[in-house]
C-alpha cells in the first residue's frame, strides 16, 4: 500500500541574498523523509536574486516564486505577505525559511514527526550559530517555557518554526483580521509564538538542533551574544520600541485586558516594579529572567520613551 508523502510548505522570505541562498534552497530540497514545496517572496532587490529566483522557479516544479507585490522593508511584512497569499489548504505543515541558513537533512522529518505524535502543534529548535571564520555555538533556546515567555520573547529563531496546519490556518485568519495593525510587528516569530501560546496551541522547543544559523553582518536578527548585543537590546527598551511591541502583540493576541498584562502596560513606576517580581515567569533562560528583574527596576528610575 502506498503511503501518502507529508507535504510540508516552506515559505521562504529573500532579500539581496545571492551570497548564501543558493546553499539555502539546496538543503531544503534535499530535505528527507518529507515532500516540499518552496514558496519564495523577494524583496526587491539588487543583486540579482529575483532573477536567480524566477529561474529556479520556472525549472523547478517544487519551487513557486510569489509575484512582486511591494516593498516591505523587512523579513517580518515579506512573511506576513506570505503567510497571506499562499493557500495552505493542501499542506499537512507549515514551515519557515531564512535566505541564508543551512538546514539539517532530517530538520522536516524530525519536525514533523514529533507535531504528528499528537501532543503538540508547533515546532522550533536550538540553532548552530556559525561565523565566516569558523567559530561555531550552540544557541540553546529549549529552556523549560513558563506562563508568560511568550509575550516577551520568541521561541527562538523563526527559521527554525514549523505548524500544524491546523495552527497555520487560524495563524493566517488572525493576521488577515489584523492586517494594519501587524504592519507594525517587528517581529514576526515573536508574534506566532505568542498567537500559538496565547491561543493554547502546544509548543515543541527542540533541544537538538536542526540547522547551522549563518552570521553575516546583514543578518536583520542574529545570535544573542556578547556584552554589544546586551546593550543593544537595553537601548530598544529604553527608546521605548521593546516595551510598545509587547503592549502590541498583547493587544493582536487578544490580551490586551488581562489583568497580568493591565497591571504593567502602562509602564509607571510601580508597575515596572510589580512586573519585575514576575521575572520568573516572563522569561525562560535564567540569565534573561536576571536581565528582565533588573530591567524592569531601571526602567521604572530612568524611564523609557514607550507610549
């Protein structure tokens, strides 16, 4: 008797990526196990990726180039584009792409295989951070989740998620029935993760990881490391941009009136105090909940320019 394939929808999000996304598509295709199929939006660009794109697309039937449609100046919109033009109908999964990575041979099949146990209805995973000089780290994301991780990070690198369909289609409505207001989403995987977990879909972090993460000094998000990147992240609270997402992805989420989210979003002194006693439960990595706790007391004395 033959076994239907599982058929799983990449959606691969580009811009000005000849450089790396040839090594990219290549390790998706040659995925094992699973049957792809490649959905490609290309922010225009100038360096010849939509032409490279448009060839493979034309002579690979596995491979669909979505038509040019509009700037959108960022990963996020150009995977909210295609989250809003592919039809996810005949796919069993629902996967996210990089330009730039290079995937495991069994990352789908893996995947896959664990959201079709039944327990769960998304995927994500550690990544391989890896530099051009050859040094590597292991990014471990697969901390143990806790009540409200979801509404102050991602479940790790977006590159990494896979849904259920089940999920991907009642993802797909919300950003459809938010469409305006999710322009304003930075972060994409940020945004998922949180739907998921708001809407109590069940959530896999896999500790093995799935995919070697390539950084390059265009990466829009990269591994989170070293004292630079820390104070980096710290100027977007204090700018006000980290705190407005959260108050966002609340809102788009549904949550916006909950009394745990009520009790900090409007960012005074004694709120920023109160939530730092939630640190515990608002982050997973123990050195983020240390972050967040002393975070939060800075703030709350020098202020941020949230509104």
């Amino acid at each position: 008797m033959l076994v239907k394939p599982i058929k799983v929808a990449i959606l691969l999000a580009a811009y000005n990526g000849m450089s790396w996304i040839e090594e990219q598509v290549t390790s998706i295709l040659d995925q094992q196990g699973v049957g792809v199929t490649l959905f490609i939006s290309v922010d225009p660009s100038t360096d010849g990726t939509e032409a490279w794109c448009a060839d493979l697309s034309a002579n690979q039937d596995r491979v669909r180039l979505l038509p040019a449609v509009e700037k959108y100046g960022g990963a996020a919109r150009n995977f909210y584009r295609l989250m809003r033009d592919v039809d996810l109908d005949s796919f069993d999964f629902v996967a996210f792409s990089d330009q730039d990575d290079i995937w495991s041979l069994d990352k789908l099949a893996r995947a896959t295989d664990i959201l079709m146990a039944g327990q769960y209805d998304a995927y994500s995973s550690n990544v391989t951070a890896f530099w051009p000089d050859g040094r590597t780290l292991l990014l471990n994301k697969a901390q143990p989740q806790v009540t409200w991780d979801f509404m102050f990070e991602a479940a790790g690198p977006g590159c990494t998620y896979v849904f259920s369909r089940a999920l991907a289609v009642q993802l797909k409505r919300s950003m459809l029935a938010n469409w305006e207001q999710l322009q304003r989403v930075s972060l994409h995987d940020w945004y998922c993760y949180a739907f998921a977990r708001s809407h109590q879909y069940q959530w896999f972090i896999d500790p093995v990881p799935s995919m070697r993460y390539r950084q390059h000094e265009r990466n829009q998000v990269g591994a989170n490391t070293g004292l630079s990147t820390l104070i980096a992240r710290y100027k977007t609270i204090h700018d006000g941009w980290w705190f407005n997402q959260v108050r966002l992805i609340a809102q788009l989420v549904g949550l916006g009136a909950d009394p745990f989210v009520v009790g900090w979003s409007g960012l005074g002194r004694w709120q920023l105090l109160k939530l730092s006693l939630s640190a515990s439960k608002c982050r997973r990595r123990l050195r983020d909940k240390v972050l967040f706790f002393f975070t939060c007391w800075l703030t709350s004395l020098i202020g941020s320019n949230a509104k």
